[in-house]
C-alpha cells in the first residue's frame, strides 16, 4: 500500500473528522500511519503498555512467524536483512516497535486504554467511546472507529472438567508465566496446535518430563530452513539487485503461498474418502504423511497417532523442520491421544481410566477466534447491538463493514484470515488502503455516514460461503475454529491473494448507503 495521495481539497474536507483507532499491533500502527499520511486527526487507544499486538503478547518460548518475513512485514517497510527467514518474537517485536518510532506514532498512543462500549449517536453522526484508562473511564467522540484487534488475542482455556481444582501453576500459551521455572518439573500440555507446535520442542529437554495431550494431530509441512538463518548472499542480493526484493515478494506470494491453493480446492464430484478433497488433495496428502513418516523410522505407533484424518488443509498447516517428531520421540516425552476426562488437584486423568501427575499444566489451547471484536459492546443505528445482530455468525462486507453500523471498519474482520496462502500484513494494508478510501469518500461527498448497502453485503457473504464450501477448511467432516458456532466459516478469505486486492483497491460509492444524518440519503 501507498502513502495516501490527496489533494488538498480532500485534505481540507477531511480536517473535520476525528478517527478512533482500536489497537497498536501490526494492523493498528499501520492504520495510525496512514491516518497521519493523510492528516486525518485521529487517536490509538491499546490495551497493552506497548505497541506490538500478538508480537507483544506472545512471548512463549520458541514463538516465531510462520509466513516467511520477506512476506510478513509492511511492503513499504522491507527489511533485506531479516536474520532468519522465519523470525522469533523478539525480532518481530523490534520490527514493529522500530516501525512506530521511525514513524513517531507512539505520540498518538494511549496505552493502557480499553475500548469497552461504543454507540452510535444518531444525531450528530458519531461514535460514542467509553474507554478504561488507568485512572478511570471516560467518553470518546469520533466520526469513526477503525477496530484492529485480531482474530486471536483472546486465550481459550479449554472447558474441562476440574480445570480450577489443579493446585499448580497452570497457564496458557498466550500468558506465558517466565516466573514459573519448568526445569525438572513434570510438565503437561493440553493442545497440539501451531503454538505448542513451537513451544514443545524448546521445552522438552529442560523439563524432568512433559506429556502432550493431543485431540486433533495438525498438518506439519516440511521446511527445512524454518529455523535456518537468511544466507548472506540473498541479503546481499536484496541490498544490491535492484528491484530483487519485490520480485521476491511478488515471488513468494504468487508461487509459495497462492500456488498452494489448489492443493486443498474441493472437488465437488469428489467421490475418493474423506480424507482427503480432491485428488490432488490426497496426492498431497501422501506426501506430506510419508515425510512425517520417514521422521520415526521404529516408531509405527506414533506415526498412527501423528497422522491426521482430515484432508489436509482442513485446519491451519503448521510449517515442520523435524523439531516437533524428535521432541516426541524422546524418553522424557509421551503424546496420549485418549480424551481428557478430568483435571484433579494433582494431575490429568484420561478417558481410559488412567491418571497422570504434574507439576504444571499448559494450555495451548488457541483463541476464542470467531468472537470478532469481543468483548466491546458496540451499539449501532436504532441501538443495535452488534453481537446480538451477528448471534454467533460474525458477517462483514470485505471483512470491513457491517450494515447499520456506519462509519465502523474492521481490520482483520470476518473472512479476512488465510489458511496456506500470505501474509496477514497484505490484508491489512489492503484493508487499510480501503478504509483511507472510506475516509476521502466522506470528506469529499460531505457525508456523514457509510455503511454497505444490505444486498451488497449479502451478496458478497453468500459469494464468500460457496468459495469456503470449496475449500479444505470448508469440508463438512472438519471442525476447526474456522468455522463458528453456527458451522459457518467466518474467518477464511477463500480466494486468492489478488482478489482481496483487486476487491479493495478503493470503495465503490455504490456499494453504500451514505448519508447527511439521521436521515439515509442514498
Ligand atoms: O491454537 P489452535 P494455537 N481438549 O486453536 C486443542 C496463529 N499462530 O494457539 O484441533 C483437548 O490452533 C485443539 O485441538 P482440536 C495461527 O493462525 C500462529 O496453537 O480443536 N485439546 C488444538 O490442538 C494458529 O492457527 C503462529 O481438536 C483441546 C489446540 O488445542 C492460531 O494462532 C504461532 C481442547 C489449539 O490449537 C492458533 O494457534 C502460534 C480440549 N478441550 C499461533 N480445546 C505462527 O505464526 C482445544 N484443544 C507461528
């Protein structure tokens, strides 16, 4: 995305309004940015004492992007001397934190500022914003909210029965306890997910031992480099040749990460076994079960246990240079795949009768994902609440805005996630470069409000329901938390990477419903 371009005709007209950013991690510095870039006058309140979102948050050991970061990192802000091509936490922490001070957006910044309630004030056209500060609560007034708050940033603990009767320290992967020291202690950890996928194996040798339940084994994509350090050449290369870093990016986007749709596209004639979509999907299938194989030569047993039964694709893929089959392989680790029946005082108790002592457990057990924008309370037209609208089937149009809630945009909304395909950050920018545009249509028409027009935004949701049909994700035999209560997927984006683009270049005036006031005028 671009620095906005406006005119000062624009820029004049946009002077009047006021923006409410919810969040400073990589979608809310990005938003803070071009808000700037266009002086628009606007405000970021974040929950945290710092910038850095999920990167802020998640500071297990072992935690690392899994979208190569010549593709996970602002367009506009390449680094060509990222030292690994899948950097820990800490480096992409530094990365965003350098982003806002070399953009000097912190001054913008309330931290430790909660967006609890928002309603829209029919009247004058705004947003009424009760935000927590540290010393109390007070009201906000803007002319628009621009949510950037994730899909996963609030933990799940899993509902267990005796989950609170355990008498050590328990936490989740999300909240990782540093003071809790797992040197010599029997360790357990509920979930099998991309974060345990990385935090087991650090763990395994420091722990006296650590038993991993698992209830669903996930896809592991073998990559040799994951933890392999970028080559000097290639930096030099992306110092030197011009232009090679975009190239490599478009590169990456196109072939590694797009190409990979049509291995897990449906066929709708599909008539093979449910394990698999498509031939194709099985063909893919075999060969990522031979690879996973071929890492516990003996071990037959455990290759059963490790190999899923749904159609690879289904749940999100986790990317696997063998750390994951050798730290399962040690004798200090054991993976039980009988259901959890209990959490006692002492330990974890399975379906098969037997009980386990520990002296900590751990919960990875991943995000409350399809609740978008909980837990806000945002009141819209009429007094609408936004929740009770959505019941569980968080829809948008673009993953952006919603009907009768005007001048609310979401970043990383409903179906703006991927499963094989990029980076969040493109759809950020993509997102963001949209809702800008969103903001020079009401400054130049003088409107007051926008929101989508119903049928436009029912159309576009029943477009997204038959592409996620088609997908791995969307099989019926998966369950994943991409689909919510309802079944429905809301979270996957089903196309590739070039709709979104194209889909949000700039908003279409007649995909809305603008208006002066309280009155729509169309
Ligand atoms: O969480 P998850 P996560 N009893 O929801 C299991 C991103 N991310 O934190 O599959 C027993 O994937 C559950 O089992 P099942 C990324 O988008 C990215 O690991 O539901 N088990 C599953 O195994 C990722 O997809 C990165 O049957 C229970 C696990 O807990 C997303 O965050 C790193 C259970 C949850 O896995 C979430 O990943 C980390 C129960 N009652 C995360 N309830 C990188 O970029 C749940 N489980 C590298």
């Amino acid at each position: 995305s671009k620095e906005p371009n406006w005119g000062e005709g624009t820029r004049a007209a946009a002077r009047r309004l006021h923006v409410l950013v919810v969040g400073a991690g990589m979608s809310g510095l990005l938003t803070a940015l071009r808000l700037e870039q266009a002086g628009v006058s606007y405000e970021v309140v974040e929950k945290n004492a710092d910038v850095g979102g999920t990167w802020l948050e998640n500071s297990y050991p072992g935690c690392r992007v899994d979208s190569s970061n010549h593709i996970y990192s602002y367009s506009f802000e390449p680094n060509h001397f990222w030292p690994q091509h899948y950097s820990t936490q800490p480096v992409l922490l530094d990365y965003f934190r350098g982003v806002a001070d070399r953009y000097d957006l912190k001054k913008k910044i309330r931290f430790d500022t909660v967006a609890e309630e928002m309603v829209w004030d029919e009247t004058r056209g705004l947003w009424n914003i009760r935000v927590r500060t540290p010393t109390g609560s007070e009201q906000v007034e803007a002319n628009a909210v621009v949510t950037a708050v994730g899909q996963l940033n609030r933990p799940r603990y899993p509902e267990i029965k005796g989950r609170e009767r355990f008498a050590g320290p328990t936490f989740h992967s999300a909240e990782w306890r540093h003071d809790v020291d797992l040197s010599g202690k029997r360790v357990a950890v509920i979930g099998t997910g991309a974060s345990a996928y990385q935090f087991v194996p650090e763990i395994a040798g420091k722990v006296a031992s650590l038993t991993v339940f698992q209830r669903t084994p996930p896809w592991g994509f073998p990559v040799a480099h994951y933890h392999e350090d970028v080559p000097e050449g290639m930096n030099w290369l992306m110092e030197h040749v011009p232009f090679y870093d975009k190239w490599y990016r478009f590169w990456m986007f196109w072939m590694v990460t797009d190409g990979l749709l049509p291995m897990v596209t449906a066929d709708p004639n599909w008539a093979g076994p449910p394990i698999a979509v498509s031939e194709l999907n099985l063909g893919f299938r075999q060969m990522i079960a031979s690879a996973i194989a071929v890492q516990a030569p003996g071990r037959p047993d455990l290759v059963e246990k490790v190999i899923p039964t749904y159609p690879i694709g289904g749940k999100r893929a986790l990317l696997d240079n063998g750390v994951w089959m050798a730290a399962l392989q040690r004798d200090n680790v054991e993976l039980v795949t009988d259901p959890i029946a209990e959490i006692t005082e002492v330990g974890i108790e399975t379906a098969d009768g037997k009980s386990r002592e520990f002296d900590v457990i751990i919960y990875a057990t991943g995000f409350h994902a399809s609740r978008f924008l909980w837990p806000m309370k945002i009141k819209g037209r009429g007094g609408a609440d936004l929740h009770e609208t959505w019941a569980g089937d968080a829809k948008a149009y673009l993953g952006m805005t919603i009907p009768h809630f005007p001048n609310l945009f979401m970043i990383y909304g409903p179906n703006t996630n991927i499963v094989v395909n990029g980076s969040i950050i493109f759809f950020s920018e993509c997102s963001v470069r949209y809702i800008i545009g969103c903001l020079k249509l009401l400054a130049e028409t003088g409107m007051i409000a926008m929101e989508p027009r119903q049928d436009v935004f029912e159309a576009f949701n029943t477009r997204i329901d038959e592409g996620n049909r088609l997908m791995a994700w969307g099989a019926p035999q998966v369950t994943s938390w991409y689909k919510n209560e309802t079944g429905r997927v809301s979270q996957n984006w089903p196309f590739a990477l070039v709709d979104y683009w194209r889909a949000t270049l700039a908003p279409d005036p007649n995909d809305f419903v603008l208006s002066r006031s309280a009155e729509l005028v169309s």
